[in-house]
C-alpha cells in the first residue's frame, strides 16, 4: 500500500460523509464535471451553436437578462405562482390522502376515478384552463395546484397505511386513543413518505409552471424560454433552463433538510 492510498481513501471517506462541507463539496465536483462536458460536447461533437453553446455564452447570456431586468421580472411571474399554489397543492393532496388512508369505503370508490384523472395528461387540458381563467396569474395557480396534488396524495395514502400494526397495537396496549395513535404512531411513521412525495410535487410542480406560461402568459421563464426558443436565442434559453434547475435544486436541499428536522430517525 503506498502512501497515497490512506489519502484518496481518507478524501473518499470525507466525501461519503454527512457534513455540509462535504455536501458543498460533492455539489461543486458534480458542478465542474457537467460543466466540462458540456464544454467538450459544445466544442467538439455539437459545434452548430443553434442547437448548443458553451457555458460561457450561456452565463453572459444570463448576465445580460439581469442587467436588463428581464430575469427579476420573469423570476418574480413564476416563483410567486409557484409559491401561492404549491402550498395549497400540498395541503390538499395531504387532506385527501389522510382521507383515502381512513375510510375504506372513500378508497374503493374514488380511488380509481383520482387514479383516472392522474393518467390525464394535464398539458393537454392547459389550453382549456386558461380559455376559462384567462391569461396570467389565476390560470397558473389552478394548473400548478392540480399537476401537484397527486404525488402527495399518494405518498401520504400509502404511508398512512404502511405504518407498522406492532406500533399501532402497542400503543393500543397503552389505552392510547385513535388521536393519540395518529399522532405518535401514524403520522410520524408517514412524513417520509409525505416528504418524498413533496419533493416529486415540487418538480412536477416546475414543469407545470412552465406549461402554464408556454400557454398563456405575459412573463416567466416559461414565457422567456418559449420567446429565446423561437428566436434561435439557444444560450438564453439555457441560461432560463439553467434558473429552472436552481430552483428545483433548492428545492430538493429544502425538503431533504425537512426530512431531517420532522424524521431525524430516518438518519440513524
């Protein structure tokens, strides 16, 4: 064994670990590996620049649309959607799992009429929505809701109803009422599930923002990527496709953090 090998093994180690160093690490070698294919594939095999550009291009891109403006004002059309409807997605979808998980009956029979509008591709109905709710705010919010509930639904049934009946039946041994058993047993064995469906929803709630604004709106980077798209204007685009990525990166950090927080155990 030479004396590098304790080395590669000890940054191998690191890497492995939990730290937010070593988090912030991983995201950057991740950042600079994609970054340099990128820039071989742009250079060397895509060298038609409709169809790609290299990084550089597509950052002075984004550095342009934030000086000009463009980028803060198509920012704040699709996070304030985002925000104002991804909330009430998730609290549906957790009221009507909740729902499913405890009657029998509701599950048997509207089970398969959710699965059904679930296999509904949504994009196709987006033109109707916004026929109906018209252009901006009020059409995004309803597309955004509906294309979001259902991973939480889900997710919240089948971890209602996965939860272990050893638990349930010893905290009935202690004459723990239905509320207390939901509260202690229930519930707490579900929110990883619920977490893991949140974060499916939130990217499916991303692409749902941006079939919004393809269909009908004013700004976004729906709106921005359609408009670059149409003009040939690839590193602008990219540079939108780019902002997307971000949020559902930050995203993702979130809910793994809250995951943490409301389930430490799952982390032992």
């Amino acid at each position: 064994m030479t004396a590098a090998t304790p080395f590669w093994r000890s940054v191998y180690d690191f890497l492995e670990g939990r730290s937010r160093a070593a988090g912030l690490l991983r995201m950057l070698i991740s950042l600079a590996f994609v970054l340099a294919v990128w820039q071989v594939l742009a250079t060397y095999v895509v060298t038609n620049k409709l169809l790609l550009v290299p990084p550089a291009e597509v950052f002075r891109a984004l550095a342009k649309e934030s000086g000009n403006g463009a980028l803060w004002t198509n920012a704040l059309a699709t996070v304030s959607a985002v925000a104002a409807s991804f909330p009430v997605a998730v609290l549906i979808g957790v009221a009507i799992g909740l729902a499913l998980a405890s009657s029998r009956l509701l599950a048997l029979t509207a089970g398969p009429m959710l699965t059904a509008l679930n296999s509904v591709p949504l994009v196709a109905l987006a033109p109707l929505f916004i026929a109906w709710l018209g252009l901006g705010f009020a059409s995004k919010f309803v597309l955004v809701t509906i294309f979001t509930i259902f991973p939480v639904l889900v997710t919240t049934e089948t971890g209602l109803k996965a939860t272990d009946k050893i638990l349930i039946e010893a905290a009935r041994s202690f004459n723990a009422s239905r509320w207390q058993v939901f509260t202690t047993v229930t519930l707490p064995f579900a929110v990883p599930f619920i977490v893991s469906g949140i974060r499916v929803a939130w990217a499916r709630a991303l692409v749902a923002i941006i079939i919004a604004e393809f269909f009908g709106s004013f700004a976004g980077f729906g709106f921005a990527i359609l408009a670059a798209g149409q003009s040939f204007d690839t590193a602008t685009l990219l540079a939108y496709v780019i902002m997307l990525g971000a949020l559902g990166l930050m995203g993702s950090i979130f809910f793994e953090w809250l995951e943490r927080r409301l389930a430490p155990w799952r982390q032992e």
